[in-house]
C-alpha cells in the first residue's frame, strides 16, 4: 500500500544529490542511490549494500521504493508470456513477452484501463483508473527483460507501447519512462527498438514531432473512410481522418520516418475494395508499411476477422501502390496476452 512517503524514483537525480547535501551528506551519495534504483532496479532500500546502514534507514525514514510486484505469469504454449502487474495502490495491469527466433518484444502498458472506446478492444470495456508513473512503465520493461533472460537466454530487443491504454493520452510519462529505459542509467536501449502505437490523436503526433523523439511510431487506423472508422472507433468523431492525416505529414515532413499503420480487416466492415482504395490514399504521402493483424476475437462475434481473399486483395494492392505490407499472426492467444485481448481476466 502507498503512505505518506515520497516515491523516492519520482525525484531526478540532481534532486536526489540535493537530498543527501541537505542531510549533511555527500551529493556523490545521489549518484549511488540513483545507480540502484535504476540500473540495479533495486526494490529495497536494504538491497543498496554499499549504503551504510543508517543511511539506508535514514532513506527509509523519508521515501518508499513503489516498485510493481508481478502477480501472476502466465506462459502459453508458443513461448510468450503474459504478466498481471500489481502497483502499489492495488490496481493491476498488463504486459506481455513475445518471442521470435531472432527477438524478444515486450508490450507494454501505459494506462491502467483505457478512455478510448474501440469496439473491437477488450481493454476498452475497463474504464480509465489511471496514467501509469513513468516508474510503473519501466518496471514492466525490467520484468520482462528478466523473464527473457531466465527463460529465453537473451536480453529483451524490442519494446512497443501496445499493451493497456492510449500512449499520447499519457504523453509526459511516456516519455520519462523512456528516457529512463534508453539512457546510460537506465537500460541503454537504442529507442529505435522503441515503438509508440497511438490511436491517432493529432496533437499529440504534431507535438511529438516538434519534440524531435526519436522512437518509432504506429497508428492503428483500420479504416481510412470516416463513417467506417467512426462506428469502430468512436473517438475518430472527434479526431476524424482529415485531422489525423494532417499530423501525419507534419510527423513525416518533420522526422523522415516511415509510418506504420496497425489494421485489421473484419468481414462486412472494410473487407471492400473501396476500403483498400482509401488506405491507399491515405498513405501516398509518405512511405509507409502496413501491418495486417489478425484480429483476436474477445467474445459476442460481432467482429470477424475477414477470409483470406480479402487479405490478399489488401495485400496485392497495397504492395502495387509500394506500401510495404506485412501478415501479423497473433501470439500468445490462448493465455488471453494478443493484441486488444488485455482485461484482466485473471
Ligand atoms: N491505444 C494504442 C495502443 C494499444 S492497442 C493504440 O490504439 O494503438 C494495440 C493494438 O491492438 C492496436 O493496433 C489496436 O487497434 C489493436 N487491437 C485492439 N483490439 C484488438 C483485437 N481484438 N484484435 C486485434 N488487434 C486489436
């Protein structure tokens, strides 16, 4: 449970070497604790053993270590792995291990629910709680990382922010876990391995270009024709197509970065030809890879993924028009861990 104490990982590190000067103690001391709450990934104080003992109780006295307790571990028949992540207030989310022969992924949470309300996504039927601290979003990197050394042999390679929630609508912390996770101090990882999925919120694309982030970018689109995308994905009322294609070219003309679209093709939604014709549009004014992902069915049937014509209509005519196209199979699905299937259940 929380307490009156300070998050000690909500401070910097400058803040910290601060701290121990106002406590009559070297600032260098900053630089150590810092050392074990990040790249140590420390989850007591007591662990810090070249701390002194008082120090370490001194600490103790003012701050907490709200690290995220893995609560259950699932692990499916084809190698991935789904973890339930207890917080420190007793809320739960979730992220997932997927293997390859070549890499590790890990998809990871940003909210704890989601406010978006896609009709085809499990995760949309929790509510919103909470934004995930950039703590929180760390820890699922770390854990994950650790479940692929123990249980693959290798380090993870690759992280995408696929799991629980909308990232753009939990920007700031995004970002800080992040900076965390590909600095020095953190866990050095190039952000080239990092991808953001987003919905498509517009201001939120248009910001992170000025930023100059360096992390890839994803937009789950599956549809380029308003009505369509609406009566999936509510929201694209009030951030229709227009808007989020006019991000886009602000993204692209800002970064040179390729986009990557997310879209699953349902039977009698956007199995058409007319459908493949407007992606085709929408995409022409930047290069562009779309991920055809099979969809995960999360329960009444209302939703269907499309026969296999339809995917290679999309793919024949997306690949004739130079958009780079790749079949996403679905991983992890008998443990409830694929994409849109996160609720959970457990
Ligand atoms: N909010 C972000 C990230 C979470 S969703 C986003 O929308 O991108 C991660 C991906 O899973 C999105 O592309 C989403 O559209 C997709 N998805 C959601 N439910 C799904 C389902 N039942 N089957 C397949 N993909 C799904």
């Amino acid at each position: 449970m929380s307490t009156s104490k300070k998050d000690i990982r909500a401070l910097t590190k400058e803040q910290l070497r601060n701290f121990f000067v106002s406590q009559g103690d070297k600032a260098f001391r900053g630089n150590q604790v810092y050392e074990w709450l990040w790249q140590k990934s420390a989850h007591s104080f007591e662990e810090m053993t070249n701390i002194s003992k008082e120090t370490r109780q001194m600490l103790e006295d003012h701050f907490v270590i709200n690290h995220i307790r893995v609560d259950t571990m699932q692990r499916s028949s084809d190698g991935t792995i789904k973890n339930a992540v207890k917080l420190h207030d007793g809320l739960v989310v979730e992220s997932v291990l997927i293997p390859t022969a070549t890499r590790t992924t890990a998809c990871v949470s940003s909210q704890v629910g989601c406010s978006l309300d896609c009709r085809f996504c499990a995760t949309a039927r929790l509510k919103r709680m909470r934004n995930l601290n950039p703590d929180e979003i760390y820890d699922q990197v770390v854990a994950i990382d650790n479940e692929s050394r123990l249980y693959h042999n290798r380090p993870l390679s690759n992280i995408v922010f696929m799991g629980m929630g909308e990232p753009l609508m939990n920007y700031n912390n995004v970002l800080k876990a992040i900076d965390k996770i590909t600095s020095d101090e953190g866990l050095g990882m190039s952000p080239k391995r990092i991808v953001v999925s987003t919905s498509g919120v517009p201001k939120m694309i248009k910001k992170i270009a000025d930023d100059g982030v360096k992390f890839k970018l994803a937009v789950s689109l599956h549809s380029a024709i308003d009505e369509v995308r609406t009566s999936i994905m509510p929201f694209n009322e009030t951030f229709p197509l227009a808007d989020l294609r006019e991000a886009l070219e602000y993204w692209y003309a800002k970064t040179k970065n390729r986009i990557t679209y997310e879209y699953v093709v349902w039977k009698g939604i956007n199995d058409q030809r007319k459908d493949v014709d407007a992606l085709v549009q929408f995409c022409k004014f930047a290069p562009s890879k779309v991920n055809l992902i099979e969809y995960n069915p999360i329960d009444d049937g209302e939703f269907q993924q499309a026969d296999s014509r339809a995917i290679d209509m999309y793919q024949k005519i997306l690949e004739a028009n130079n958009i780079t196209v790749t079949i996403r199979r679905s991983r992890g699905k008998d443990i409830d861990a694929a994409c849109g299937q996160l609720a959970n259940k457990s």
